[in-house]
C-alpha cells in the first residue's frame, strides 16, 4: 500500500521521543520496499508532522551530499537533531533492523530459486513500481522550488538533470560543482 499524499500540515511543535524515533524509522525501513525515501517523507512530514516539507528537503540535500545511503544519513541526522547521539541510534537501528533480516532471508531464498523465470518477471514488477516511487518523490520534493518560482534553482535543477540524466556525467563531479556554484548563485542571485 502506498502512503497517502495529500496537502503537507504544519509540522507539531513537541519533538518526538527516543521510542518515537525508533517505531517511525522501523515503520519506513518495513513499509519501504523498492525504496524508502517516499516513506520517509509521507511518515516525517505528513503523518508525524515532524517536519516541514523545506526542512525535509534542506535535510535531504545535505544527507544527498554526504557519502553513504541518503535515507541512512537523514535518519541519523534527524535523530541527532532531537536527542543527539541516542537518537540517531534509535533512526538507524529502527531504519535498518528489520530490512537486514528480511534481506539475508530474501538472498538465501534467491541463492536456491533466483533461476526462475517467475522470480525474474517478479523481480521486473517490483523495479518498475519502485521507479514510479522514486518518480513521485522526485515531484513532490520539487514542489517546493517551483512554489517559490526560484529561478536560480529551476537553473540548477536542469544544469543537474542534463549533466546526469542526459550527458550522463558522474554524479559526484556534478554534485560538487553545481553544489558549490548553486549557494554562491542563490546567495549573490535570490532576494
């Protein structure tokens, strides 16, 4: 079942506790096959109201910038940010509890079945519905930009898509060079 996406509301003024942290990213690591971002987002920023949609972009741009799995640093970003440390414990270890067992169960069950063609055509099922995921994150994270009418960042994000998806650069030449020049142009360009 996919998260609701509806109208973003306003984000609760309490932080959520340690118990909180962990059942919410425990929630996003079970519920996110195919990709946990959108779950991420629906659960912190419509569901829990944890945060605002700018602050869920701000955060994952900064975690998208940083070696290692973008939902990885954003949950051990945001635990860090209400209880430090032990937050970011209680993020990680809810976001990746559950999938390291399903997953070492899943690869042994592939190591004795991954030569079906039943399992083959499965799998394809499953990479186009985790496409169409991404693809309705990717809108809804831009929503924000073109509810601004940023020009500066409508700039970027085509300079980013045509230096990847078209030229198909490498990602972490384009990230820092258009990450850089991006904060000097919205800082000497922006109002």
């Amino acid at each position: 079942m996919l998260p609701r996406m509806s109208a973003e509301p306003e984000p609760v003024s309490n932080p959520p506790s340690l118990g909180a942290i962990y059942a919410g990213f425990f929630l996003i690591g079970i519920c996110g096959f195919g990709g946990v971002l959108p779950w991420a987002r629906w659960l912190l920023v419509q569901r829990r109201r944890w945060m605002t949609p700018d602050d869920f972009n701000d955060l994952l741009a900064l975690c998208s910038f940083l070696p290692g799995p973008n939902i990885v640093n954003l949950s051990v970003a945001f635990g860090a940010r209400h209880h430090g440390m032990l937050g970011s414990a209680a993020a990680f270890f809810g976001l990746m509890g559950a999938p390291f067992c399903i997953v070492l169960g899943l690869a042994s069950l592939y190591a004795h079945f991954g030569s079906s063609p039943v399992l083959q055509r499965s799998c394809d099922a499953v990479a186009a519905a985790a496409a169409g995921l991404f693809l309705s994150l990717a809108v809804k994270t831009a929503a924000p930009l073109f509810q601004r009418r940023s020009l500066v960042g409508y700039a970027f994000a085509a300079l980013a898509f045509v230096a990847v998806g078209v030229l198909r650069l490498p990602l972490p030449y384009v990230m820092l060079t258009l990450a850089p020049l991006s904060i000097l142009a919205a800082h000497f360009l922006e109002p």
